[in-house]
C-alpha cells in the first residue's frame, strides 16, 4: 500500500463539487506530467482571465515563470521539490505575471495513477476583488510617474511601464522579485529594501531619490 493518500473516484467527485469549486483559492489537479487535468472555473477565470476549458489539456509549465524552478528539467525539478516550492508566478491570459502563494500534494487516484493538487492563494487579492485590482493597474500603467506595489518582503507584485522603464527590465522579471534579486548595483538594492522594512515598521511615508545611469544620461526615480 503507499504511503499517500488514494483518493477514491466518488470522493473526488464530490470534494470537486462542493469544495474545489467554491473555493476562494485557484486549485489545480495534475497529472504526472504536469498537463492540467483539472482547474476551478470560477477561480479561473476570475485570478487567470481564462476559461476553463482553455487550461485543460496544457501543461502548468506553460503559463508559469520557470525562473521560479530550478535549471534542468522543469517538470522533474517541481516534482523534487513539492515541499520546497512556496511561491510562482502564473500568467494570466493578458500575459500579465501574477504571484501566488502556492501548496502542494502528491496522491494516487483509483486507478494508482500518480496526480498533484495544486492550490494557490493570490499574494495581492483574493475573490472579488480582483477587479479593484485590475482598475488599479489601469489607473497606474496610464500614469507618467514611477509607480509599484511590494508585499511585506519587498517583493514588487504590481509595477507599471514608467516603473519598467526605469530600471530597463520586463514584467516578467521583476514581479514576484526584490530589488536583491535584479538590481547590479547591490548596495543600492540594500538601501532600498532597508527602506521599504521602515516604512512598514512606522507606517510612514519616506521620500527618496534614486539616481541611475544609463546611455541616455542620469534618469532619477
């Protein structure tokens, strides 16, 4: 017998109905491949912008940030490290990266086959709210100033072109990172998370200039 857990046909059906599909969280099952077998609707659609049915069938390789797994095989790296994997960054259809907090399990459906349930809680809002999400990154993409949002480790979860251009970087490589995590300048990106941990602490409002070289001369934020 293994070790984990079999779950029984009727019990997944049932588990899927009642609980998967009014969870406020984004539940994956997959199969050893990593190929979606499963994904909530209403979840879907609401954190991802797909319809169900377009997931379905893919592999979760697909539309994660694999910078987010170890190098070499991407599909066998997640395997290795279900317990280590906290946090990715899965792509919504407008091809917008977004962070999520994520809990993995391997178990055995009734026919012995190998699955994951993937659950993943949206680090900036949860249900509804995503639409106040939306407006608000529309309100700062047709911003001419720096504007981002960071989470509590000073990781940017939401940034806007004038931000990306700034530090000549793509979305993609930014979201779900600190500034310890793409910024050369090390001492700068030390400066700047020292200040976002005081901000946080006091809840106060902190004014600094940052300076940057680049081809065109000196660009401050």
């Amino acid at each position: 017998m293994r070790n984990n857990v079999i779950m029984e046909h009727n019990s997944f059906n049932k588990l899927n109905k009642i609980i998967l599909e009014n969870t406020n969280d984004l539940v994956f099952i997959l199969k050893k491949n990593l190929e979606i077998e499963f994904i909530n609707k209403k979840q879907c659609k609401q954190k991802l912008g797909y319809n169900r049915n377009e997931l379905i069938g893919k592999k979760l390789i697909e539309i994660i940030k694999t910078t987010d797994l170890k190098n070499g095989n991407k599909t066998e790296s997640l395997h290795k490290n279900i317990d280590g994997i906290k946090r990715l960054n899965i792509k919504r259809k407008d091809g917008v990266y977004r962070s999520f907090s994520v809990q993995m399990k391997k178990f055995y459906d009734i026919n012995e086959e190998e699955r994951l349930i993937l659950i993943a809680n949206n680090l900036i809002f949860n249900g509804n709210k995503s639409l106040e999400i939306d407006k608000l990154r529309k309100i700062l993409q047709s911003s001419p100033h720096c504007f981002f949002y960071k989470d509590l480790k000073g990781r940017y979860l939401i940034a806007n072109k004038k931000t990306l251009s700034f530090f000549g970087i793509s979305e993609e490589d930014l979201i779900g990172k600190s500034e310890l995590e793409f910024l050369s300048d090390k001492e700068l990106a030390l400066k700047l998370i020292e200040q976002d941990q005081e901000i946080f602490k006091t809840r106060s409002s902190k004014k600094l200039i940052i300076s940057k070289k680049n081809t065109n001369g000196i660009k401050e934020l």
